[in-house]
C-alpha cells in the first residue's frame, strides 16, 4: 500500500517547527522518537549497519509511519476503535511460544517497553480495520464474474500435466540492496532470519492472510508484489528443485504450509492446489471458489491501493526529515 501511494501532495511547511518534528500528518506530529522506536522494533538488534543505511531504513519507516497515520485520522473520522480485548488477545498471540524473560529481554535490549509494542499493536490493527470496513468489506465477486473470467480464459484451466499451485514468502539471511516489500522488513542475518519465520508462522497460525504476509514481508521482489504467487508449477519442475523444496511440496495438501530451509536462507511454501492433467471447467471441486477468491483478491488489491493513494493525497502532509535531508545533501544536519 505505501509502495502504491508513494506519489502524494504536501502542503507548505510552516513557518517553524521542532528539531525533532520529522512528519506532520493532518496537524499530528510524528516524533524522531516514534520513528527511532519503530526501527527499534523492526530491525536486529544485533546487526550494525552504516549511517547512510540506518537514514534510509527511517526514511521508509517515516513513510510506513505517515500512511499508518492517514489512517488513523480515518478511523477517528469514522468512529472506529479497538476493544480492548481484542488487543489483549492481539497481544497476547504476539508473545505466544515466547517465554516472558526472554521477551523482556528482547525488550530491553532495543530499548522498548511493553506499553510501546501494545501502542504498535493497535495502531496496526486500527489502520486494519479502516481498508477491512472501508474497502474489503464493499468488494463483492458475482457468479457472473466468475464465468465470464472462465470463458474468456478458458486456456488457463486446461493443465498440460500434474501440477502444483504454489505461492511463496522468501527470506534471506543477508541485507538486500533494495527492499521492495510493504513493510521494509528485511533480515541481515541469519538470527534474523530464523525469527522472522518464526514470527510469519506465528502469524499465519493467528488466521493471517499468506498473500497479505507475502506483499509485507517477503523478500522475493518479483513475488512479493503479487501476494508471493508462483502460479502452476509442473510435477516435472518440481522433481528437479532442491530436495528441501521438494519435501515442502509433494505430497502435501491444499492450505499447508511448509518451510524449506537452505544456507541460512527459507522459503515459507503455500500449496495453494494441486492439480491433475486436463481440462477444468466450473463444476471442478473447489474451482469456482477458488476463482471467486483469487477475482475478489485482485479486486481488493486495487481497490486498497486506490484508497489509500486517494487518502494520503487529500491530507495534509509536511516530511520535515525528507526536506532536510534533501538540504543536508543526505546528511541529517546536528
């Protein structure tokens, strides 16, 4: 969503501001505090990075954090909250298979209090329910979508020989020169990498949505943009991928997933479906739904992107950290 709302229009600066003002969203400051904490959060603590590569990681949470906040100016709009229930449940999924000295741990070492990862947690889940009630919830795929997608791609359904349909979150255990994910998550090392799955795992055994997961998180940039879909692949294919991959696919059903681990690197498979040879039409087990599922994602995609660039274009926006960055030729003056 941020990558699709990267194109906005700000408002004049006034005429002075804090030092430690970076952002300021619809008259909301956003703090050098806030966004020290959220690198905090989302980085290894352990890894050391240069300055120029800890400026651009802020500089992309500043921006996560600008379009977080677009929405949460929504959600006071339109009245929506989190229970407080539901964010001790929230919470308490979060720390699940944690022990409780080694979250606090965890804590103290990037400098994090608990009331701060529950302040993180529930401004996610109220900016959730803004595109759950505003766009998801208004999206609706009709019988006649459904087959007038099939006839006019009838081809696609016609499977030459035994495949399987396969999406995929790629993680690796090294910095990449260029994140393309929604979140800007990205391992550097392999510690890192090991508890990024675990988290994703976490996540998914919570009810997350793997396509959702995968345009967040994954580090694939050819795949994550698209919810982490590879589409059909051949029994063929398959029998000459890795033996690790090999195992996290054949055999196993529709809706598993399986993680497949090589030199510090994993790839979390879904199996989506597998399929046998032939022609399909729409009285094929499970097609129908699948297709209603995949036309109301895609649907749902566009219409999230549409709504947060139009949301993000109609507040009020200033990037003081941009703005001095741009002036100390990338240097953040003292």
């Amino acid at each position: 969503m941020a990558g699709a709302a990267a194109a906005c229009r700000s408002t004049p600066a006034p005429a002075a501001v804090a030092a430690d003002t970076w952002a300021v969203v619809d008259g909301h400051e956003i703090k050098r505090d806030d966004v020290d904490k959220a690198f905090r959060r989302s980085r290894d603590a352990s890894s050391a990075a240069s300055e120029e590569e800890t400026l651009l990681a802020k500089l992309n949470l500043l921006d996560q954090m600008i379009l977080q906040q677009v929405l949460l100016s929504k959600a006071a709009a339109l009245k929506i909250e989190v229970p407080q229930g539901e964010l001790d449940t929230a919470d308490a999924e979060a720390r699940k298979n944690i022990p409780p000295d080694t979250f606090q741990q965890e804590l103290v070492q990037r400098g994090l209090t608990s009331a701060d990862m529950r302040e993180s947690l529930r401004r996610e889940l109220l900016a959730q329910k803004v595109i759950t009630q505003e766009v998801d919830s208004k999206i609706a795929v009709t019988d006649k979508d459904v087959t007038d997608f099939f006839n006019a791609n009838r081809a696609q359904f016609n499977v030459p020989e035994e495949a399987y349909h396969l999406a995929q979150i790629v993680i690796t255990p090294a910095r990449d020169a260029q994140v393309t994910n929604g979140t800007g998550d990205d391992a550097s090392s392999p510690q890192a990498a090991a508890a990024k799955v675990q988290m994703l795992m976490e996540r998914l055994k919570a009810g997350a949505s793997f396509a959702d997961l995968a345009r967040g998180y994954s580090e694939d940039p050819e795949t994550a943009p698209r919810g982490g879909d590879l589409g059909l692949v051949p029994l063929s294919r398959l029998e000459q991928a890795p033996p690790p991959l090999r195992a996290a696919v054949l055999g196993k059903n529709p809706g598993a997933v399986n993680v497949a681990a090589a030199g510090g690197a994993y790839t979390l498979v879904l199996v989506v479906a597998h399929e046998q040879a032939g022609q399909r039409d729409l009285s094929t087990p499970g097609l129908k739904q699948n297709l209603t599922d995949s036309l109301k994602g895609r649907k749902q995609q566009v219409a999230r992107a549409a709504y947060v660039a139009a949301a993000r274009s109609d507040a009020k926006i200033v990037n003081y950290l941009a703005r001095r960055l741009v002036e100390g030729k990338g240097t953040l003056p003292n």
